[in-house]
C-alpha cells in the first residue's frame, strides 16, 4: 500500500506495533517516522535538529513526533530519571509482551 494512502488508524497501528526497547533510548526527544509509522528515520533532542537532519538528507516524507517518556495524569510528560531508566525499560517490555499478538489501536 502506498503510504500516503494509509489511514491515521493505519500508521497508529504500526508505530505502536515498534519494538519499545528501541524506543526507550529515544525518550525526550523529537522523531522523524516514515509515512507507514514502520521505521524511524532520524531522531534528535530539538524539533528544530530533525527538520535539519530531514532537509540535508532531501527528504520530505516523513511524519513528527515527540516521545515523551512517561505521562501524569493530566497527560503532560514526566522526564526520566538516569536512575530510573532501567526500571521503565522493564515496564516497557512487560507492557510490550502481555499485548495480545495483532493487537490493533480502535479508531
């Protein structure tokens, strides 16, 4: 399928389908997805690093998010702590493997 024809639903699907360990290192930072949400593309602390990053490789096909390692309860980011980081890492692969296999996000 081409990618600019996916749903939001679609690229939801595969971006929360991407191994958590790869992600763990990511936290706090700004992220450049392919358009299927199937790989990260480049990654950097500032938003502003990504779009350079993304210009100097002459691509324009990506989409951007910000990974935020942990949310309170009123769905602001919770920075995390070097020392917690193992912790977390634990939770993220627990988390990972009590998800059902094909487990999809509703629309």
């Amino acid at each position: 399928m081409n990618p600019l024809e996916m749903s939001g639903v679609e690229w939801a699907n595969n971006a929360n389908n991407y191994p958590a360990e790869k992600l763990l290192p990511l936290t706090g930072q700004f992220i450049a997805w392919s358009l299927d949400g199937k790989e990260i593309l480049t990654h950097a602390w500032t938003l502003e690093e990504v779009f350079d990053e993304m210009e100097r490789r002459g691509r324009r096909d990506f989409i951007y998010d910000y990974l935020p390692a942990e949310w309170d309860m009123t769905g602001r980011p919770i920075p995390v702590r070097p020392e917690d980081r193992d912790a977390l890492t634990t939770r993220l692969k627990d988390m990972a493997a009590a998800r059902p296999a094909g487990a999809k996000v509703e629309s």
